[in-house]
C-alpha cells in the first residue's frame, strides 16, 4: 500500500530549535468503511470528509456505519525530545485513534474538538501509520439520542499535529488553546482579569511565564514575568487589569490579544484573541451589554448544507453569514451543537450574538428517547458541556450557555440531570447566562437563567391570534422569568396553493411556501414590539439535511438547503431588521398562476418613501396593515396581469396569471 509523506515537515529543520509548531493533516488520506475488510478497496480523499456526501445528492442511502481513515506521517529525527499531539477539531460521532497500532484514545461527541498526545507511540526517523476509525451510529450513552439533524460520519473538520517541548501550555485541556480569560470585575475605566494557563510538563515542577496583553490597536497595555508551579490539575492563573479599557459590543467589537510564554527563551508560546464585556438581562429591560440594551433578533443555524453536507468550509460559513447579516440579524443560535472555531472568530470581528447549544435535546418523533438514567449517559452529556464551554470560552460574542433543548419531564428523573448540566456550567463559567429552548410546562423551565419558549400557535393548533392570549398568560402567571421566543415551519418553494393556511391534518408531504409566508407574517405582527421578550429567534436560517423527514431535508429555513433561493419571510424580517438596507419585496411570486380573478397583492417595504402599487400602469391604493407588510385593494384580474411596486429608487414586479386564461390559450 502506498504510503504518503507530510511535504512540509520535511522542512522541519529549517525550524527554530525551541518552538511550538503546527502542522495541518488534512491531505493523503486513505478511506475505507469498515465492511471493507481491506484499505486495498480505500478512496485517496482529504479533509474535512463525510461519507454521506452520495445520500445528499439522492445517489445512495444514509449510512450509518463504521469506517477507517489512514494516512502515514513522517517524524524526523531531529524531533526526539519533542512532544507530539494529535488535534481533532470535529469528528462525527466516535473517535478512536491508533498509531503504530496503539490505541492513543478514543472521544464521544461529535460536535467539540479533542487532542491526544502521541509522543510514547512514534518513532523518530520514520513514517508512522495513524489509523482513526470513525463510528456514526446512535448510541444510548452519546448525546443526543433524540434529533432531527443527520450524523453525516467523517473527520469532517480540520485535523493538527502539534509539536512543542517537554513543558508546554496544555493541549489536552478539554480539546482547548489551554488559556482561558475570565472576566472578574469590567467597570468604564477598568477591567480586572485573570489568564488561567494550563500548563503540563514532563520534567519540570515549575515554570517560568510571560504574558502580554495587546489592545485592538496592537499596543501592549499590559506585560509581566512570573514563575508557575505545575500541577496536573489546577491552571496557574495570572492576574492583570487593563485601564480605561476598549470594550467588545455588538456596534463596536473590540477584540484584544494575550500572549503567553513559557521558559526564559520562550520555549512555547500561545496567544489567544478575547474581548471584554458585560452581559445583563432582567425581566424588565432583556439583554443589555455593557449596559446598553440589545434586541435580539436571532436566527438559528444548523450544521450542513447541500453537496457538501457537514464538512463545511470557511468560506461556506462566509456565505452563511453574509446571508444572516444581510437579513439583519444580530444573533445566532448554534443548534443543537457548537460549530468550528472559524464561525465565532467571525461573529467576534463582526459583533454578532451567539448562543451554542449542549446536545441535550429531544426531536417531535415519540418513538424517540432522550434521555438514559445511566451514568454513560450523564457523564457523556457533562463531558460535551464542559468541552463546549472551556472550548469557547474566550469568544466574546458566546453570550449564553445552551442547557437543553424542548426535552419534557416523563420517566426518571430529567430534572435533577437538568440542574446539573446548568450547576455544571455555572461551575466553569459564571459571567454568562444559561439559557433553554422549551414548548413545556414545568420547573424545568426555572432552572437556567433565560428562557426561550419555542410556540406553533396557528399551525398545529390554535389561531396565530391565539399568542396573544398566550402573552397576557405569560406576563400575568411568569412575567419573573427571563422570557424569549423562537418560531418557524416549513414551507417549500415547490410546493404552491391558493390556501390560506394549513388545514388540520393535512399530508405532512404538502408543505406549501404560502402557509410558511402567513405563519411569519402573524407572528411577526402579533410579536413586533413587544418588549416583553429580551429576543426573538427564527426556526431556521437554513433548510437542513434530515433522513427523518419525507425528502431528506427540513424545509423551515428562510432560505434553502443549497443557499440560492431566499423564501418570503427572509425579505420580511430583513425590512423589519436590516437597517442599513431599505428592502422592497413582492411576496408570491413563485404563485403566479392563480384561479380567482379577484387578487390582493401583499408586499414588504421598509423604504422610507410612501409606496406606490401599479397593475397594468394603473394605481392601487395600498396600507400597511402591520410593521413593514402592505397590502393593496383588491384588484379585478384576467388573463396576464403585470405588477410594480416602487418606493423612491427601489422597484419589484411580479406577472401574474388567471388559471382560466392560461386554460384558454392552451
């Protein structure tokens, strides 16, 4: 079998003799699924890789099975007296990682980063074979054991060999940099902070540090030289304060740098990038930074796309969040799970919200069980909260701990698990709010520090009116707890009807866009302004790849599973949130074949010029009947009708057609 060889660690001598040094692994790959029994039936690939990329192009099945990645990596001999890491940033779901044929560790969760050291297994001078064997498969001590979303199954984010000394700042702390800035005290004038260094050696007690802190602007503000002892358990924390500080805010996000050095000629260095603020929220005035209040108007991501399912690239996040910030969004919700790095290193820079979720959740099927009374279990959740946290720790823009997602409380006892989880957080991290998605009634909803209801009035059940009755009940019965709320259907840009709304217990198949238009059009109506909610979060963004539903994919995003087509309600909450962009948007366009003569044409505008409606160049009177959404008189049409809309510079239009004309002329 061919073996190949890292190109670039051939330069390994060109090094510095005392460095940390980083390699990517993610090329001269060999994958093989298990059921192979050979690496002689094995693809050359590179990564980030699933293996269900042919299930999303309707080429095969979903598969949810074992398989191997192989690959050889050279270390040169001049590395003798280096230690070696292996760094997994997203591995879907079961890990277990072989070099040389010893087992270096196995990890379960599919969404964190882990790191394995593998200085005991190489050897020097040679190639070495690494072997990961990858299981996506449902396990009952894995969370979760309830979801809608696929477990496409791969190495599907990057993967690293690290190299540094015998003492070095910690790589195996929970698959993190090893510094974490916490926050003690932020006033106008000051911020008192300390840098907790996990540091590990292999021959020494104690250390010497440097660290340096520099502003948005480069500069240093803060330097000191200091000796550490080293114990495996406990970080060394180095205690600094920044005077007259700049903060981190949604309309300025900035973003500070610390350096930390280990040994008089610094023999390992790590910086990480952090930002200082503070986070409020009460029931009376919601979500304030830095004493300012935020609005939030949020969107919750899923974790694939079509083609390419999970193993996302930077530039798919690029494209995602241009869509996000063009819509106006100030927050994002990272379901189910964190996503890589790279997002919220973006959502730092740019002064986006984030809220990232612990896998604890439960999907709408009743076969499905969420939650297993046993210690695997409970450990397993525990361990992905912890890596969650520690891992995205110094992210500014993580406002809010994810606890659990529309779980309920049958069976044993969910409770107790739920307050550990949220004990557990607040242990690791006590700057930042927990927070819960919920469609239950219960004590479970008084347990994290925020609380987002999730509500289907109009759509299963009840009218859209209905919310509003909800709302007085709410402001009446708990108007104690930190309220938010999220909402979202589906709708399919395929599917078109002259239907006003969903019938009750209609096919599940037929999910036509116009019911997914009126759900959002109510609730943005009934909801705009009402400053009861510290947020509100739209159920999705995206459309997302889901075996468990009837095509393969969930149609509540805003936009399609491939990014091209923006649905309806994407132009209505970009008129109602995007500021610095006027919209002018014809809804229904995609039915532009209709039956009844009689038509009403409805339109979102956030233009600050009057509108003015033509159909075939003559004038309809047109009112806003809600925040944004227009509607006109209604308009006697045969045959082809054109429709315009301006409002100063901006135009849309729309043809539409008499299904009895179009009958006519066939």
């Amino acid at each position: 079998m061919k073996r190949y060889i890292i190109a670039v660690l051939l330069l390994v001598a060109c090094v510095a003799a005392h460095a940390r040094a980083t390699y990517s692994l993610n090329d001269n790959w060999q994958f093989f699924f298990k059921l192979e029994a050979s690496s002689d039936y094995a693809r050359h690939i590179s990564l980030p890789h699933t293996w269900n990329l042919d299930a999303l192009a309707g080429r095969g099945t979903y598969l949810q099975t074992t398989a191997n990645y192989l690959r050889d990596i050279y270390v040169p001999a001049e590395w003798s007296g280096k230690r070696l890491f292996l760094k997994f940033y997203g591995v879907q779901s079961i890990a277990d990682v072989f070099v040389n044929g010893h087992h270096a560790g196995e990890h379960r969760g599919g969404w964190t980063a882990f790191t394995f050291e593998i200085t005991k297994f190489v050897q020097y001078g040679a190639n070495n074979s690494v072997l990961v064997t990858v299981n996506n498969s449902y396990q009952n001590d894995i969370l979760p054991t309830s979801s809608e979303i696929n477990f496409y199954g791969g190495i599907y984010r990057d993967v690293e060999l690290i190299v540094t000394e015998q003492t070095t700042v910690s790589p195996l702390y929970y698959g993190s940099d090893g510094v974490l800035i916490h926050q003690n005290n932020i006033t106008d004038g000051l911020v008192e902070a300390t840098a907790s260094v996990w540091v590990t050696s292999t021959v020494d007690k104690a250390c010497d540090l440097a660290i340096t802190v520099r502003s948005p602007q480069g500069d240093a503000v803060h330097t000191r030289y200091l000796k550490g002892r080293i114990e495996p358990d406990r970080p060394i924390d180095i205690p600094f304060t920044i005077e007259e500080p700049l903060l981190w805010s949604c309309d300025e996000p900035n973003l500070y740098t610390v350096t930390i050095g280990i040994g008089p000629k610094q023999e390992d260095e790590v910086t990480v990038v952090t930002g200082f603020r503070k986070i409020e929220v009460t029931p009376e005035e919601g979500l304030k930074i830095n004493g300012e209040k935020i609005p939030v108007h949020g969107v919750t991501l899923y974790h694939d796309r079509a083609a390419i399912g999970n193993a996302l690239r930077t530039r798919h996040y690029d494209e995602d969040l241009e869509q996000i910030r063009d819509i106006g969004a100030n927050a994002i919700r990272s379901a189910t799970a964190p996503h890589a790095q790279y997002l919220y290193d973006c959502c730092d820079q740019n002064g986006m919200l984030v809220w990232i979720d612990t896998p604890f959740t439960r999907a709408p099927f009743l076969s499905d069980v969420f939650y297993y009374a046993t210690d695997k279990f409970k450990n397993n959740g525990l361990q992905q909260l912890r890596e969650v946290v520690v891992q995205n720790y110094n992210h500014p823009s993580v406002v809010m701990w994810g606890i659990y997602s529309l779980i309920w409380m049958r069976g044993d006892n969910v409770l107790d698990y739920v307050r550990r989880l949220n004990s557990a957080a607040k242990v690791l991290d006590a700057t930042r709010p927990t927070v819960a998605c919920s469609n239950q009634d219960g004590e479970i909803n008084f347990v994290p520090d925020l609380i987002v209801w999730q509500q289907n009035l109009g759509w299963e059940h009840g009218t859209i009116e209905d919310l509003n009755i909800w709302r007085e009940k709410l402001r009446k019965d708990w108007s104690n707890l930190r309220s938010a709320i999220a909402y979202g259907e589906s709708g399919s840009i395929d599917q078109q009807t002259d239907e006003m709304m969903k019938p009750a217990n209609m096919d599940p198949r037929w999910q036509p866009e116009r019911w997914l238009t009126e759900f959002h059009e109510g609730y943005a109506r009934n909801l705009t302004g009402d400053a009861h909610f510290w947020g509100v979060w739209i159920n999705n963004m995206f459309e997302f790849g889901s075996v468990r539903h009837t095509d393969g994919v969930s149609r509540t995003g805003l936009v399609t599973f491939d990014r091209k087509d923006q649905k309806d309600p994407y132009y209505l909450y970009r008129a109602l949130w995007n500021k610095q962009s006027p919209t002018l948007h014809i809804s229904e366009k995609r039915r532009n074949i209709r039956q009844d003569s009689i038509q009403q044409v409805k339109f979102y505008s956030s233009a600050p010029e009057a509108p003015v409606l033509t159909v075939n160049k003559d004038t309809v009177r047109v009112r806003e009947y809600a925040p944004c959404q227009f509607i006109s008189d209604s308009v006697v049409m045969t045959g082809r009708s054109n429709v315009v809309v301006t409002a100063g510079e901006l135009r849309d239009s729309e043809t539409i057609i008499i299904g009895n004309a179009l009958k006519q002329r066939q």
